[in-house]
C-alpha cells in the first residue's frame, strides 16, 4: 500500500466490508461511459486508482463487474 493515504482508506473499507454479513458488488463503468451523467460531465478514461481498486477488490474475494452498455430511458 506503500504512502499513499487514498488507498490506504480503500483498503481499510474493505476490510470493514469483509467483517460484514453482506456480499458487496462493486460495479465500475466500462470504456462506452457516458460523457454526462445526472446533467453532470463525466472523464472519458479510469480514475487512477480504479485498477489498484479492482486489485484490492479481487484479494479480499469481493465481486466487481464491469459495465458495457448503459441504457438511458
């Protein structure tokens, strides 16, 4: 985890999370984001702790989706 106090604070809910009697899912936006959401501008390319994010979420055992297709109605 090394200096870095952003991930240091994902890894430690995470950990919160796995005491817990619960099976979380988290689900990240694939490369067909949208460039609005809620009337609000989106960035086009992963946040920069999303993969060291999805690493943490695979060691703890933790489920992740990918999302490819948003449906707007």
């Amino acid at each position: 985890m090394g200096e870095n106090p952003e991930l240091r604070t994902l890894f430690h809910h995470l950990a919160r999370l796995l005491q817990m009697c619960i099976i979380p899912v988290f689900v990240f936006d694939g490369p067909d984001r949208p460039h609005h959401k809620q009337g609000k501008k989106v960035l086009t390319k992963p946040h920069w702790l999303t993969s060291r994010f999805k690493e943490f979420i695979d060691a703890f055992g933790f489920y992740s989706h990918m999302v490819k297709f948003l449906f707007i109605y």
